[in-house]
C-alpha cells in the first residue's frame, strides 16, 4: 500500500511553473485568507462577498472539468468511511442553521456554503484523475500559496503586541496555521523533491515570526515526535534540523523576549491563558443551556458578549471540543470523535513508515492545537484537506474504484 505522493513521477514533484486548476486551487485555500487585505481594505464585507463569489466560481470551474472523464464512472468515495463522517459533519451543521443563534442566517448559510464548496472542489478535481497526480497538484498548490500568503505578512505592519497580524484581517493565528500546515504539506513533497525544503524553510522562519504560541508549541511537539520516531529520516538530517531550528530560536530571542514583556504586562488579557480560562468557563456554562444540538453554526461570533476591560470579542472557543460541543451539542463531539478516528484508523493502515509518521504527526498537532485555538466555522483540521488525504489514502489502497 502506497500513500500520498508515491505514485507521483520526480518530475511532477518540482516546483511549479505553470499552475494546474488544482494547483491554482490549492494555492487560493492558503492564500485567500489575505484577499481582502490586500484588495478591499476600505469595504471588508465587499472582500467577503467577492472572496465568496470566487469560491463559487472555483466551484463552478471544477465542476466544469470534471464532466465526462471515464474515471469518474468508477469513482466511489462512499467506500471511505472518514470521507462519510465528512459528509455527516456538513450536513448536521446545515441542519443547525434551523436553530442556530446566529446573529444573521443568511450570512452563515454563506459561510456553510463556502465550507461545503471546499469539499465540493476538491472532490470534483479528484474525479478527473490520476487521483494521486492532482492531489499532489493541490498539495503543491497550498504549499506555493501559504508562501506567498507569508510574504503578504512580512511586508505588512505588525500589530501593538509585535506580533504579524492584523486585528481586522487576520490574526496571528490564523497566520500560524498556515504556515505550519503548509510546512506538514511541504514535507510529503520533499520526500520527492528535495527543493520544496526551501519553502518549507521559509515557512517554518515565517510561523516563528508570527508569534502564535499554540501553533507554535503544537507544531514543535509534534515535529519532534516526528524525529524521534521516524525510521526513515537519517541520522545527520536530524542533526541538521535540530540545530538548524536551534539557530532560528536563537535568532528571533530578542524580539520572543520583547513580546514576552509586552504579553505578560500589557497585553491583551482575553488572549492569554487566564482570558481563555474564562472564555471556556463562560462558553462552557452556555453549552449546557443546550447539551443534545447545540447553539447551531456560527452561533459566537457576536453572540457571546464580549470580554474583559478591553471588550475582547471572541470568534470561537478556543478550544475545539468545545466548539463542537457549543455549536453542536453531544452530537458534535460525536460528529468531531468520527472524524479524526477515522482517519487515525486509515493512517494506521498505511504501509509506508515515513508517510506514516508523518500523518501520525500531522494529527498530533491538530489536536495539541485544538486545545487552545480552532476555527469559527470549520474543523480545526480543515475538511477539504481531511477530503482530500483520505480519499488519496483510499485510492492507493484501490478502495474507490468499482466496476463500470
């Protein structure tokens, strides 16, 4: 059994010149995030509603392409169970839009779409096939957009506390995750193609500059668990990260310790860990009110009231259990449980070591950052890209085809 980018020639594991539709793809899921920065800075709900309408349009384009390839007659991913828990996740959470708190239904029936799009996408450009040659196309697509995404960071002012972001835009966070998915993508190409270590590089300079704790720590556990148990990873290349990461530390001390001053004595207390204390208490306490379903999608952002002397307006939980559990109920936690395991399971099953560690890895740090940080809409773990791995996982395994 093979994984991700096994089947994948040398040649189509270098850097791209020319984008594919699923590399374009790929490349707009990192680098949307800075789509209205750069363009609707003086109307963001027009950004939003563009940035929407592209979505569609990708859609749309996809679904285009997709018609009429042989492949897609012998296409099934029902025979994947995490791609069913997918499907299952999205549609309870259009089912809550029934009852959700929401402070606007049609602008969260919007946001649902654009979540469920993603899935759509990346499902339509599978069915043209080879499967495992366009998932590589979109991983390699992110990997080039998350970059370009940093690049936007770096040349962008940075925020009061010193960190990148913009308060309005997108947070440190937001920033973090990027680049440590990016670099998680980066690392199934690199087992081809040793020049996507240099984005990959990039990336990893551009997370730590970002100064986003939780993403920070969740991706040093987990590349750690990576060294030390990976088989495949020679000795000296271990050597040459952990000094090369030690170096990068060293680096960036003086202005870690700046932050650090700044953090612990003026900055923005509903942000540390005392403040997200309280935001689990106070989300805690409403998600009993409604234990079974929950408070519907997109039922925080502006309906939780804001907090501390400095009003801080939570988007989420910070926390994605319970997220789930707030936005869902008990069947969220459910929904959340079948999702991860099984995808675990899948990647247990995978017959090679260092895709296997590497996915393995991959899910730590998605659940050490969950205890902290998640998303206002999505999964912590994005769908599209949980769609994507699982059902490339699936086709390695000639679980998706059936007969003509």
């Amino acid at each position: 059994m093979n994984a991700i980018p096994t089947a994948v020639t040398t040649r189509s594991a270098t850097p791209v010149l020319l984008p594919s539709l699923a590399t374009t793809v790929g490349a707009y899921f990192a680098a949307r995030n800075c789509f209205t920065f750069l363009f609707f800075q003086s109307n963001p709900q027009l950004g939003t509603i563009v940035s929407s309408a592209l979505n569609m349009l990708l859609l749309l384009v996809a679904a285009f392409n997709s018609v009429g390839p042989a492949q897609a007659a012998r296409f099934s991913p029902w025979r994947v169970a995490c791609f069913r828990w997918v499907i299952a996740f999205l549609g309870f959470s259009l089912c809550s839009l029934l009852w959700t708190q929401a402070v606007s239904v049609p602008v969260a029936f919007a946001y649902w779409c654009g979540m469920a799009a993603d899935v759509a996408i990346v499902l339509l450009l599978l069915r043209t096939g080879p499967l495992v040659e366009v998932a590589t196309s979109l991983i390699q697509g992110y990997v080039a957009g998350a970059c370009f995404f940093a690049c936007v960071m770096w040349f962008s002012p940075t925020m009061q506390d010193l960190r990148l972001g913009n308060d309005e835009f997108f947070s440190p966070n937001l920033i973090g995750f990027t680049c440590a998915f990016g670099i998680f993508l980066a690392e199934f190409l690199i087992v081809r193609s040793r020049n996507w270590r240099y984005p990959a590089i990039f990336l990893a300079i551009s997370l730590l500059r970002s100064l986003s704790k939780t993403t920070i720590i969740a991706f040093l556990l987990s590349q750690t668990l990576l060294l030390v148990f990976s088989k495949t990873i020679r000795r000296r290349s271990k050597f040459l990260i952990v000094t090369s990461a030690s170096l990068m530390l060293a680096a960036f001390s003086g202005l870690i310790a700046d932050y650090y001053q700044v953090y612990t004595n003026s900055g923005n207390q509903a942000e540390t860990l005392t403040g997200r204390i309280g935001i689990w208490a106070f989300i805690l306490d409403r998600a009993l009110e409604r234990p079974w379903f929950g408070h519907g999608f997109d039922s925080v952002w502006k309906v939780i009231p804001p907090f501390g002397f400095d009003r801080f307006e939570a988007w989420h939980a910070h926390n994605e259990l319970l997220q789930q559990f707030y936005a869902y109920g008990v069947i969220g936690i459910v929904l959340l449980i079948g999702v991860y395991g099984s995808f675990y399971r899948q990647v247990r099953r995978v017959a090679r070591p260092e895709f296997r560690t590497l996915l393995l890895s991959l899910i730590v740090f998605i659940v050490i950052r969950g205890l902290g940080d998640t998303e206002r809409f999505d999964l912590s773990f994005p769908l599209w890209s949980i769609a994507l791995l699982s059902l490339t996982l699936a086709a390695s395994e000639g679980k998706l085809q059936v007969k003509p």
